[in-house]
C-alpha cells in the first residue's frame, strides 16, 4: 500500500491479485464504477472480506466468519460470565464450553480474553481493490509507519 500510494500518487483505485487470477478487466472496472457512484474521495474496499479476531499475546487468529453479528460475541460473553441459556443449542454449547476451559487457544471468539482485539473487517481472497483514500489512510498509519 505505501509503495503504490508513493509510486501511483493520482491513481484512483489499489488493488492486489494473486499471479494465477485471470481478470475479466471490463467487468471489474464496471464493478469499480459503480462502487465509486457517489462516494468519490471515500474509503472502499471491493473484494471478500471476513470478521476477525486476534490474540495479541499469542499472535494467533481467532474467529473468521464471513457476516458479522454482535450478537455472537455478546452471546458468549453472556455464557461465560453464567448465562447458560445463551447457547442456542449442545454444539453451541460445547463451543463456548472450549473458551471456559482452554481460553483464547481454543476459543472461536476471544473478547472474553483481555489480550484479544477485534472483531475488525480482514480483506482476503483472490482479488482485493481499495479506494485511493483508503490506500492513502493506511500507507499514512501509525501502525503501518511502525513496520
């Protein structure tokens, strides 16, 4: 992203694409176009993204779900905190179950751990595009400066 922003300074869109993809570039340009309809100078990002959590402490991923609901995270939280009935059903159950006694190695949700962070958007698959403000907001972040 940094170099691209630096390399590119007035292009319009980012994107990255694995070296075996083959692009039907009219489609996705159309695609971009109608994305950009009425957002121009706004953070997009085109492409598959997942909800994620991450142990800080550990360095391991926790909890990649392709739609994010709120209520997955409450819901254990709830659970491990006494409320059995927030398990829907025995396999729930036994998922929550796993935070309770093997923590954030085992937990598909970890906001019950003081070391996890997230959920937070993680853009993954064969083709990600980002609009150039939002390559410009992360090639300029702190987090990004740090590396």
């Amino acid at each position: 992203t940094r170099r691209a922003t630096a390399v590119c300074p007035t292009a319009r869109w980012v994107s990255k694409a694995d070296d075996d993809v083959y692009i039907v570039t009219v489609d996705w340009e159309a695609q971009l176009r109608m994305i950009a309809a009425g957002r121009e100078g706004r953070a997009m990002l085109h492409g598959k993204v997942v909800w994620h959590n991450w142990n800080v402490k550990h360095f391991v991923p926790h909890s990649f779900d392709y739609s994010y609901n709120p209520d997955n995270w409450r819901r254990v939280i709830d659970y491990l905190g006494g409320d059995e009935s927030r398990a829907r059903f025995p396999d729930e159950r036994r998922r929550f179950e796993l935070c309770r006694t093997h923590g954030a190695r085992q937990c598909e949700w970890c906001p019950a751990e003081a070391e996890c962070t997230g959920p937070f958007p993680f853009p993954t698959g064969w083709l990600i595009t980002m609009s150039a403000p939002l390559a410009r907001a992360l090639a300029g972040s702190p987090a990004v400066a740090a590396e």
